[in-house]
C-alpha cells in the first residue's frame, strides 16, 4: 500500500538526469514521451539540461516516495510555449488561445520505477502539481496525453480533467 502523503516533489537537480535519462530508456516511458524516436529524446535531455538557462519557464521535479526517487513531473505556463517549435509538437495549435501569463498551465509526469506503477501514484503528482499552480494563481491546467496512454488519461479525468479534442485534456481551477 502507498501512503500518499509520503509522496513528494523535489526539484531536479544535475545529479537527477542521468536517472531521468535511465527513466527515458524504458520501453513504457519512450512510447509516450517519445513516440518520434532519438531526437525527441535529445530535446527532453537538452531541455532538463538547460532548465536554469533556455528553458527556465519550464519547472521540473523528481517525484519521491519516502525519499525514494521515484518518478518526474513539470509544469510550465502556456503563454510560454506558444511560440515554442518542438518536434511532435503543435504548441500554437493547443495553446493559441492563451493571451495572458499564469492562466493555462500544462503538466506532465512519469512513474520511473515500476514497483509504483498502477498504485494511485500518478494521480497524487498531478493533485500535487495542481496544489503548486493554484498557488501561482493558475486558472487551468492542460495535459497532452496520447490517447492510447489510458492510465494518464483515467488519472487525469479521476482528477476532474475534461477531454477538449484529442491529445488536449482541461481542468479549470
């Protein structure tokens, strides 16, 4: 059994990537995290790389479980990422109608371990992402899940997510 209130986000430091890239190499996290293969990979290793530099919008963390390094999260506020060109992604398409800053904040999480898969883990991390952006004053939180990923996609509308189109999942707080 989990105890949820033992889970915990740390921020990433230097010493946490080469697990974050360890985390990568696993067949059940590459699917999703990237679906177009090496390059992909490359920019999630650049921009956890560059997070105090390029990327400094983009607030990332270790998920810990009774101080176990466990899992990754991030947020990142939208008004950011319109202008972004990502491989896989359509950042002006999803996020076009964001017009102002700390409104619309996207999240993203994966379970690196996998004793803590299936055990209610990610459903906390996205509760605890949420608790950080209402305190930044946040007003919705998007997630790009694939739709294949059903166990993201049931975390998220058990935390009252609403799917708006494809890959485009809502939550106003």
């Amino acid at each position: 059994m989990i105890d949820k209130d033992e889970i915990t986000l740390k921020p990433l430091y230097d010493e946490d990537i080469s697990l974050f890239d360890k985390w990568l190499n696993k067949e059940y996290i590459y699917k999703w995290l990237c679906p177009d293969g090496k390059e992909q990979r490359d920019a999630w290793l650049d921009e956890v790389n560059n997070r105090n530099g390029k990327y400094d919008f983009i607030k990332h963390f270790i998920v810990c479980y009774e101080d176990k390094k466990i899992g990754y999260c991030l947020y990142v506020d939208c008004f950011f990422l319109k202008d972004l060109e990502e491989e896989g992604h359509d950042f002006e398409d999803l996020y076009g109608d964001v017009a102002e800053k700390n409104h619309t904040f996207e999240i993203g999480y994966l379970i690196g371990e996998e004793d803590y898969l299936n055990k209610g883990v990610s459903k906390v991390i996205i509760q605890k992402l949420e608790a950080k952006i209402i305190e930044l004053g946040g007003s919705e939180i998007s997630a790009d899940p694939s739709e294949e990923n059903i166990f993201s996609i049931k975390a998220l509308l058990s935390n009252g997510f609403r799917k708006k189109r494809d890959g485009d999942y809502r939550k106003m707080i």
